[in-house]
C-alpha cells in the first residue's frame, strides 16, 4: 500500500486516505491560447515509466493538497512537498538523483532541466 506523509499535517497517511490529483507543475493555457495547446492541458499527460511528480489531496486529514515524488514501478516515495512551489525542492531532486540515474529516473531531459 502506498504511504504519503503530508507535509502540511505531518501525518503519514496511505492511499485510502489520499485522494490522486494527477500530474504536477503542469503549465496552464490561458485565454488566448490556440485549441491545441488547451487541449494538450486538459488531455495530455506523459504518465512515465519511473519517477513522476504528481499532485496528492489529503482528503481524510487536513485536505490540503500537495505534491509527491514516486516512482511508478517500484511505489518508492522520494518525498512530498507543498503544492504552493512551482518545482520541487533541491533535497528532492536530490534523493531522486541518488537513487536513479539517467533514464532510470523517468524524468525527460526537458522536464529535469526544468526543475534543476
């Protein structure tokens, strides 16, 4: 079972009590933005094969949401942190990186460059 400590309540909570809200740090279309690039928004996601930045409510605690490190084979949480960032934290890049290498880690090389 998947296990997420909130970082806002510090409880450590499983699944049944989270509730998934999809991938992170995605850029939002605005109102002058052509039909493919709202659709690709609403739509498209790159769902990898290894470690993803996704967005998490704690539903059954405080309910706020927040973001998660994980990877998509092997369940391996990296970390959480608040959703208030616009990327994820050096400490989490950081265990990210000591753990995987290359490929390994799922994140493209444009996503990576985005968050380094």
């Amino acid at each position: 079972m998947l296990k997420l400590v909130c970082p806002y309540c510090g409880i450590e909570a499983d699944e049944t009590e989270l509730v998934s809200g999809g991938e992170a740090h995605l850029k939002r279309e605005g109102p002058d933005s052509t039909d493919d690039d709202f659709e690709g928004y609403l739509f498209l996601r790159e769902n990898p094969k290894g470690v993803i930045l996704e967005r998490w409510r704690h539903a059954m605690g405080c309910g706020k949401w927040f973001h998660v490190a994980r990877c998509t084979v092997t369940q391996e949480v990296f970390g959480t942190y608040p959703a208030q960032t616009f990327k994820p934290p050096p400490r989490i890049m950081e265990e990210i990186k000591s753990r995987r290498t290359g490929q390994e880690n799922g994140l493209n090389s444009d996503k990576a460059e985005k968050f380094s």
